[in-house]
C-alpha cells in the first residue's frame, strides 16, 4: 500500500504533507485521482471533518485514503477560530480576510498564546484511524513573510524568532503541527508493511 489518497484540494498542504514523506508513500491529491469535488466540512469538530473527508473519498473510490483538517486555536479567544479557521471571515475562504479579522480581534490584549492542532483520519480496509499533531506559539500583530498560507504570517511557533511565513518548507516542517501527525501516520502505515 504505497499509494494513499490525499482527501484535498488545497495544493498547499498537499506540497507541504509531500515534503513531510518524500519518498516514502506516494500521495495523491483529489484532482490527481480524477476526483472532482469540493468536500463539506459541516461539522463542529476538527476530527469530525477531518473524517468527513476521507469518508467520502473512501465511499467513492474503495481505495486508501486520508483526510485532514486542521485549527488555529487561540488560547485568549476561547479556541477561535479553531474548526472555522478557514472560515473565519467568511465563506470565502479569504487568508487576508482571516488574519484581519483575528488581529482585530486580539487588538486590546497582550495574551496571543495559540496553537495549531492537525487531525489526520486514515481509512484502510474500511477502518478509521486518527493521528493529531499540535505546534504551539504565539499570535504577532504584524504580517511577516511571503512563504506558506493561512494564518502563517502571524503564527511564530514556540522556539523560533520567524513566524511559518518566513520558514523555507523545511524549517516549517521542524515544527509543523501537520508534519507531527503524519510522521504519526507514517510509523503506523510501516506497521503494516
């Protein structure tokens, strides 16, 4: 089983999640599989749709497959955005909207503890299993950096000077909540070989 659908659209986790295996498992992104649709993500929960996704695709194709859903969670903001993240100014789906709407709403106060939580939902054979990653850090109330996407130019992970917009894919990847669950996917898909 060398070969694993990616439940996604987003080209960029799909660079990143590659980086993250290079060689290792090939990867499929939704448009690769010749699957054209854009999944929902109705429910309140990170896991919840995190298994939507790879439910879908699973039901579709019979094939292995994984979905992912990831949060930024701001400690001060009760969890916000958390499961909205994408959303959070809207349907759109806008980085810029989302980061205004977050520095606006973190503008009267100093705390900006946050993390990002990553839940991944492998599907084989019909079973599900999950694997969570989280990257603690801290919210800055300035854009820095051209690199990455989402709320990565105002997201400093705990340990570095650099917000993930001003990591290489590499250096990012040293932190990276989604790179801790898949190397948790990883040792299990290597449990099963």
């Amino acid at each position: 089983m060398n070969t694993i659908i990616f439940a996604t659209n987003n080209d960029h986790k799909v660079t990143e999640v590659r980086a993250i295996l290079k060689e290792k498992f090939r990867i499929l992104s939704l448009k690769e599989a010749g699957i054209e649709i854009d999944i929902p993500e109705p429910y309140d929960s990170i896991e919840e749709n995190a298994c939507e996704k790879a439910r879908v695709i699973h039901r579709l194709t019979g094939k292995s497959c994984f979905g992912e859903d990831t949060g930024l969670e701001v400690e001060v903001l009760n969890g916000e955005p958390g499961v909205k993240s994408a959303r959070y100014a809207g349907e759109e789906k806008s980085f810029d909207k989302n980061i205004e709407k977050l520095l606006v709403n973190l503008a009267n106060t100093s705390e900006r503890k946050a993390r990002f939580r990553t839940v991944v939902c492998l599907m084989i054979d019909g079973k599900e299993y999950f694997f969570e990653g989280i990257c603690e850090g801290q919210i800055i109330d300035e854009r820095r950096g051209e690199q990455g996407f989402g709320y990565d130019p105002v997201f400093i992970p705990q340990g570095s000077e650099k917000t993930f917009a001003q990591m290489t894919i590499t250096e990012k990847n040293s932190f990276s909540h989604r790179r801790k669950a898949m190397d948790k996917l990883v040792t299990f898909l290597n449990t099963l070989q």
